[in-house]
C-alpha cells in the first residue's frame, strides 16, 4: 500500500510603494537621520521602512541614502523571520532591474530591533540613475520672455505710442508700459489719455534718449543695457532719476546698487544730494559710511560736489554731520 503526504511551508508575500516627493528638500537632515513612512501589514504583521536621506552614519556611509525595514513594536515580544529586498520603481510601476537589491533573509525582533536594510544604496540608487534623475523626465528651461519683449520693443513692430525725446523719436507699446508703470498707467489709461491718443509724439523733457531708451530696455525685458564703463556711473545716476519719476521702484534699487560701488572722494557729495532728493535710504547709508572714514569728509568739503549739497540739501547737513561725527 503506497501513502504520500506534504509538508508545505506556507508564506505570505506582499508589497509597498513607497514615495519619495521633492527628494532634494529631504536631503537637509544630517546623517543619522531618518524619516518614518506609514505603517502597512504584510503576513499579519505591521512594518514601517525608515529612509535616511543623509545616511544612516558617518565615515563611507555618509552622504549616501538608506533605506532600512522593521517589525512594528508590540507588547508581545515577537521574532519573524522574512526575506525583503528593495527596488526602484519607475513612474509607470515597474522595477527597474539595474536597481533593486537582491532577496536578503533576516530574523525581525520586537520590541528593540532597529530592523534591516542597505546603509548604502548604490544597488538601489546606482550613480547612474539616482533618485532624484528619477523623478526628473522633462527640463524646464528658464523663462526667455524678457528676449521675446526685447525683440518687439527693438522691431517697432505694432508699436501704438510714440515718444519725442531730446530730438529722437522712439516708438512702443501702450500695453507693456502700462503694464509697468503706474506713471504710464496714468497716462496712458487715465484722464489724460484723450490727449495721449492724438496720434501725435509724446513730448519727454529734461532726460537724454539714452536715459530713456535704457529704462524702456528694463520695462521690456527686466535688466539694463550694458553700458559704457566710464559712462556707467552717470548713466546709473541719470537712470535713477528717471526710474523715481516712472515709479520702477525694482530699477530704483538697481541703480541705488550700481551707485554704491562708484562711491568716492569725487563722487560722496553728490550721490548722497541724489539719494537725498530721490529717497533711497540704502543709497545715502553707503555715502555717510564712506565719509565716516577719516579724512573723506574733509576731502570732499573743498569741492564743488559739496557746495552743491550744501546748496540743494541745506537740511541733511545737520544728519550728515551726525553721522559721520566720531
């Protein structure tokens, strides 16, 4: 009489997915530390993955992510014995074979165990195809919009306003410079604007046509033409003024900028009657610094540039000599 009987080792098997959104901004934790997913039940058992952004310690280790399986702690003391391995998935879920680790089998204990894993996933995430390429499919390049509006301010093309300056005409775009300017705005678009759509040229007074032309260059495209370098001082000065008078309050502080490195002996007295007249505020910082430096002050006192701020900004002599007193 022939008998058979099995013995069969039954076991459960189970997965999670675990996502990482915004990878680099987790990488800011320092190595050792870790962040938790959620808990899932896989053979009737509860788990969680600990991932270390920054590595699980020091020495080789660091730098590189980890990734690290455990058994939920309990009141009963428990020890399961399974075998895990981790994988990348790509964006459709499938593994991708060059990395995910191999099967490993380890005995989980509860409570205490500090679970298993990789302390350096270059199986998982090789230098080839790191986490973050992972989730990188499509490269957004910068805005070129400020090209495309400089193109059309440089080509007239469908230019509905024009502007009479210093003997040049120069054409634009109602739109864009409303769009810009609340002086423009007003202008353009408010109770004067009957006047303004004559046909006729717009007449600007008291500004160059290059003062103007590198202003309308900002509003268009956001930055200043280069400019001359032994100009550069002057035009930042005359571009400053114009900016105030257009309420560009972005190109004001540019200019500010550029003015605080062409601070000198030559220069202080007039710059700080500017940054007087026109408001701004870090501007008139840098020249009362500048004078505060022993003997500036009495360097520039001699010259016509003081004479002008005595003249044109009686009342910041009392502030500039307290700022500058020792």
């Amino acid at each position: 009489m022939k008998s058979a009987s099995a013995i069969v080792a039954e076991a459960v098997t189970g997965s999670h997915v675990l996502k990482i959104e915004g990878y680099s901004r987790t990488k800011v934790l320092g190595s050792g530390e870790f962040i938790k997913s959620s808990t899932f039940v896989v053979g009737g058992y509860r788990w969680f993955i600990r991932y270390y952004p920054d590595g699980y310690g020091s020495g080789s280790n660091s730098g590189w992510i980890a990734f690290f399986l455990n058994l939920q702690h309990s009141d009963i003391a428990t020890s399961v014995k399974a075998s895990f391995k981790f994988s990348l998935v790509d964006e459709m879920g499938e593994t991708v074979p060059s990395c995910s680790s191999d099967c490993v089998v380890q005995t989980f204990e509860t409570p205490g165990s500090e679970g298993w894993g990789y302390e350096r996933c270059d199986v998982i995430v090789s230098k080839e195809f790191r986490a973050e390429d992972a989730a990188r499919f499509v490269t957004v390049p910068p805005s070129d919009l400020h090209q495309h509006l400089g193109r059309l301010l440089s080509s007239g093309a469908e230019a509905d306003v024009t502007f009479r300056v210093g003997g040049e005409t120069i054409a634009a775009h109602r739109l864009v410079l409303a769009a810009r300017s609340p002086v423009f705005t007003a202008e353009l678009f408010g109770p004067m604007r009957e006047e303004r759509t004559t046909g006729r040229p717009i007449q600007i007074d008291d500004m160059e046509p290059g003062v103007f032309g590198a202003m309308l260059h900002y509003i268009y495209t956001d930055s200043l033409p280069e400019m001359d370098k032994g100009d550069a001082a002057v035009m930042a000065q005359h571009v400053l003024v114009a900016a105030d008078r257009y309420g560009l309050e972005t190109l004001k502080l540019i200019c500010e900028d550029r003015l605080c490195g062409f601070i000198s002996a030559g220069t202080a007295a007039t710059t700080l009657a500017l940054a007087e007249q026109h408001g701004c505020r870090g501007l008139k910082e840098a020249c009362f610094r500048f004078l505060r430096s022993p003997g500036n002050l009495k360097t520039i006192m001699g010259g016509d540039g003081f004479q002008h701020l005595t003249s044109s900004c009686p009342s910041l002599l009392n502030e500039l000599l307290a700022n500058v007193a020792p």
